[in-house]
C-alpha cells in the first residue's frame, strides 16, 4: 500500500468516467461522419474557407495519418487534418477542421492562453515522464524532498490542463460561430450534429482535468502522510 494515496478510489473513478466520456465522444464521431453536410464540403474545404476568410491564406491544410489526429501545428503554423477528416464531406469533418482553424486563429490574435499552453507543454512533457519515477524513489528511499518535488511536477500538469479547458472551449466556440454564421451546417439538424460532435471532444479536456486534478490530490496527500 506505500504507493496508494488517500485519493486513489477518485482516480479509479476517474478513469471509469474518462474511458465513458471517450466512448460517447466515439459514437458521436462516428455517427455525425455517416451524415453528409448539406453543402458537401471535405474538412479539408472547411479549413480552407475558414482559414482564408481569417486573413491566413498561407496557411496550409495537410492531410496526416491517424483517426482523430487532427491539429494545429503553432511551430509550422499547419492545420493538420486526419484522413477521416480530410477528404471527407460529413459533419463531424466540418465541426472537427474548424476547430482546427480555430486554434490557427487563437495563434494570429496571440490568445494569452494559447501562448502559455505552447511554452509549458515540451519542459511539462519532460517533467511528467520523471515525477512517477522521482515519487517512488522518494517512498523506497525515504526522502521527502524527492516525494515534494513529484508533488511539484504532478501540479505543473495539473495547470497545463487547466490552461487547455479555455483554449479547447474558445476554438470550438469559433468553430461553431464560423460554421453558423456562414450557413454551412445547412439547417439545426447539422449544426446541432456539429456541436454535439465538439462538446464530445471537449467533455474529453475536462476528463483529463478532472484526471490530473485527482493525481494532483493523491500525490499530496501521500507527500503529507510522510512529512
């Protein structure tokens, strides 16, 4: 038991949401890419629309291997589409590339939030592969300094995670602002599929939030136990 901390039944918890939330966020995909959207856009079309009617005609749209790999890339300023968005004329495609687009957008108005989620996110990668490890020495060694300095990491992701719920919720909130405004879902039965398909996605950050803030937690309360 010296690994299990007081919050170990939330993370369990946790994890049981989270793998539902995926699984809704699965069906929902799929069944909004079975339905055309009425002005038989690709994502790939969407994107292009949206990014040049944004002022960012150079950027580009590249298509990338995977399912539900689609992003934007801030370094090479790409929006990358994956192949069931890409090509593809349906209404998960639409609502999935002007997210996308959105966070294309998020770059060009320099979103505070978005900048700071760029500058934590390759030292916090860094950091979250050593803070299980640097845990457990701690507990085998009995040294409290290397247990506080996991605690420390645990709670630099939990703030990575929180930074990402507004930027998640601001580009699909672009995303459905652009697809409305420009008629292209082509009635509420499509825009309602667009934007259940994008709160699916976004239930998926709160998970993850919901995840680290949890771990956070639990780490913690072990780290107290052996002070």
């Amino acid at each position: 038991m010296e690994f299990l901390g007081p919050y170990t039944p939330l993370i369990l918890l946790v994890f049981v949401a989270s793998m539902l939330i995926q699984g809704y966020l699965t069906r929902t995909y799929n069944r909004w890419s079975q339905v055309r959207n009425p002005r038989n856009l690709t994502g790939a079309d969407v994107a292009r629309l949206m990014l040049d009617a944004n002022g960012l005609g150079h950027v580009p749209v590249n298509a990338v291997p995977g399912n539900l790999s689609d992003h934007y890339d801030p370094i090479r300023k790409t929006v990358n589409l994956s192949q069931g968005v890409y090509g593809v004329p349906s209404v998960s495609a639409m609502a999935v590339a002007a997210h996308e687009v959105g966070h294309a957008i998020q770059d060009k108005v320099r979103m505070p939030a978005l900048l700071l989620r760029g500058r934590l996110a390759v030292p916090l990668s860094l950091g979250m592969n050593l803070a299980p490890w640097l845990l457990m020495a701690g507990i085998v060694l009995q040294v409290t300094g290397l247990i506080w300095v996991g605690v420390i990491l645990f709670g630099a992701a939990l703030l990575f995670h929180l930074v990402t719920l507004p930027v998640e919720f601001d580009a699909s909130r672009r995303a459905l602002a652009y697809l409305e405004a420009g008629n292209l879902t082509g009635s509420p039965e499509g825009q309602k599929g667009a934007q259940a398909v994008l709160t699916a996605a976004a239930l998926t950050y709160v998970a993850g939030f919901a995840m680290a803030l949890a771990q956070f937690l639990n780490v913690l309360g072990m780290a107290r136990n052996r002070s």
